[in-house]
C-alpha cells in the first residue's frame, strides 16, 4: 500500500516539474513577443490617437 502512495507521489511531483518546465518556455516566449511589440511600435513613428 505504501508503495502505491509512494509512486503516485513520484508521479504528481514530476508532473508538476514537468509542468513548470513548459511554463518557463512560455513565458520566454511571451518575453520575447513583448519585447519585439516595444521595438515594432518604436518603428511605427510615434502613438496613435
């Protein structure tokens, strides 16, 4: 009994790491389309109104 609590542990902590894994990534990515939208609009000549 106590090995199947043990595995599904195992299991719920590599999913979360797994998880945070692909969360990095996505916010590296936002990170980046952040930073080219300051640099395209800083193209555009100023602010519209």
């Amino acid at each position: 009994m106590i090995w199947i609590l043990l595995l599904l542990l195992i299991l719920v902590v590599f999913g979360f790491g797994f998880a945070m894994q692909i969360l990095w990534w996505v916010a590296a990515v936002l990170l980046v389309v952040w930073i080219a939208g300051f640099a395209m609009r800083g193209r555009g000549g100023g602010r519209r109104r």
